[in-house]
C-alpha cells in the first residue's frame, strides 16, 4: 500500500502543473473506486495477485486524491510567518483520517451483509 501511495503521490505531483486540482482529484478518487470494486469480487478462491492489484489501483487512487486535498488545502492559506499553516494541515489530516475511518466501517459492513446471506446453511 505504500508503495501505491507513494507513486498516486508523484504522479499528482507532475500532473499539478498540466491539470487542474479538480481534474487529479477526481480521477484519484475514481482510482480507488475501481480499486475497491476489484476488491469487492474477491472470494476465497482469488489468487494473490488480484487482492495485490487491486490493493495498489486504491492506494495510488487516495495517494492522489490526498496530495491534493492537503495541497489545495494549504494553498490558501497566508504566507504569514503567524499564519495557521499547522492548524490548518492539522485539520486536513484529521478530515482525512476519519473520512478513511468511515470508509473503513462503510466496507467492512458491506463485507459483514454480503456474508451473512440468508441462504447459507
């Protein structure tokens, strides 16, 4: 996953200076969202491979979309040696970090209905 993070990263880096922050933004986000549905087909019987693909495609999703929130983010904020530039990466980071908390249980309960299927026996 870091990995992952780490290119979505460099590659929004370099895309920041040809096209818009909404542009990279959305199309990390949708990144990951093929990711996680290349998660949702997995099954006992998926090979490594697949979880190991799918898992990078969602990392290099939100390795984009969270350079570009925290770079959108502190780009308005004053150049001013009193300014709130930790306070407001501070805010960034903590939006983000429950944002992926609820994204977390989002999936996890999606994985609990999926398995609990009246028909098991």
């Amino acid at each position: 996953m870091a990995v992952g993070i780490l290119v979505g990263a460099l590659g929004a880096g370099r895309l920041a200076a040809r096209v818009t922050p909404r542009a990279i933004l959305v199309g990390g986000l949708v990144l990951g969202g093929l990711g996680m549905a290349g998660l949702a087909t997995i099954d006992p019987y998926t090979g490594y491979t697949v979880l190991l693909v799918a898992q990078l495609v969602v990392s290099m999703g939100v390795g984009a979309a969270l350079t570009t929130i925290v770079s959108v983010t502190l780009q308005d904020v004053l150049p001013d040696p009193r300014s709130t530039h930790g306070l407001t990466s501070g805010y960034a980071a903590a939006f983000l970090a429950g944002a992926g908390l609820l994204a977390a249980a989002a999936l996890i309960a999606l994985i609990a209905l999926r398995g609990s299927s009246p028909q098991r026996r």
